[in-house]
C-alpha cells in the first residue's frame, strides 16, 4: 500500500488535526499565557510573544499575525479567526473579550503613524493607542479596526468597513468610516 493510500485510509482531517495540536504545544512556549485547548493554524506567526495572553479555546485557520512587541494582547476564550488576519498591539494594547468572531482578512492596528508635515512618514514617531472588543463580536471579512476603538458586546462589523470610533453594543455597523446601519434583535 502506498505512503499516500496510508494517509488517505487514516484520514488526512486526523492527520492535520495531530498536527495543529502538536504545532500548538510549540507555540505555546512563546507566549506569556496560553489556556486549555490552543489550536492554530499554520502558520501563525507571533511577534513579541512575551506580551501576548490568550485564552482557553483559541482556534485559527492558515496564516494569521499577531503581533505585541512594545505592547499588550490579551485575548479571551473561544476565539475565532479566519485565515488572514492581523492582530497588531505593537506600540499599543488590544483586548478581545470572550466568543469573538474574526472573519478573513480583518486588520486590528492599535497604534499608527504620526502624521506631522515636517517629518518625513518614515520617520513619525507611532501614536499609542488602544482597542478593546468586548464580548460575542462579529467582525466580518476585510474590516479593518483602528486604533481608540472599543467594540461593544454583541455587535456586529460588516464586511470592509472601516471602524474609527465607538460601537455600541449590539449594534450593526458598516461603510468607510463605519456607521450605525442596524441592531441585533
């Protein structure tokens, strides 16, 4: 029987499983705090490690970034990503509350350039910043959150928008820049 008949007859899903549950324990060196139940997937790429606490049930899919050099991650239990998403607390401080959603492609930046005209881009020193998304949130597909926002719970970010302000709970949001366009019920 060939080496690929083998995998098949086992079953290439128990195969990746094993994997990302091995991946997992490797990973889990590197971060400040890491609960029950740490599934990855692969890759996922951790800058600043030491800085970074997640939860109980943290589960990705292909290539995430999360990042919290000179900043603060904490991320609650059960969290979701889809593939593609950045998490940068870099220079600032994210905190994701518990049963969040992250759809593909989503960037949360918590701090960004200055913007001064008499210094080159390159050389703007970053603005601190922070954001806080409470619990059972839904971000949707290539929403980007940017720094000083808090998502209140409940709410929902449709796809692409772009969130430079407060959410509050329950609310459905969408656009550039996002605005109110409904509510849970």
């Amino acid at each position: 029987m060939s080496y690929v008949s083998k995998v098949m007859n086992f079953g290439y899903s128990k195969y990746l499983a094993v994997f990302r549950r091995l991946y997992g324990c490797i990973l889990r060196l590197f971060l400040a705090r890491c609960g029950k139940d740490f599934v990855p997937g692969f890759p996922l790429t951790i800058t600043g490690g030491e800085n970074i606490k997640i939860g109980a049930h943290f589960r990705s899919m292909g290539h995430n970034f999360l990042y919290a050099n000179d900043g603060s991650l904490e991320i609650g239990d059960n969290l979701s990503l889809n593939t593609n998403v950045v998490v940068g607390a870099s220079q600032g401080r994210i905190v994701i509350g518990n049963n969040v959603l992250i759809g593909p492609n989503v960037v949360l930046r918590a701090a960004d350039h200055g913007l001064a005209k008499d210094v080159a881009m390159r050389d703007q020193p970053h603005q601190k910043g922070e954001i806080v998304i409470e619990d059972d949130v839904w971000i949707s597909a290539n929403a980007v959150i940017l720094r000083n926002v808090r998502l209140g719970r409940g709410c929902v970010v449709a796809a692409g928008a772009v969130v430079n302000k407060v959410v509050e709970p329950y609310t459905i949001v969408g656009g550039v820049p996002a605005k109110k366009i409904s509510e849970r019920s």
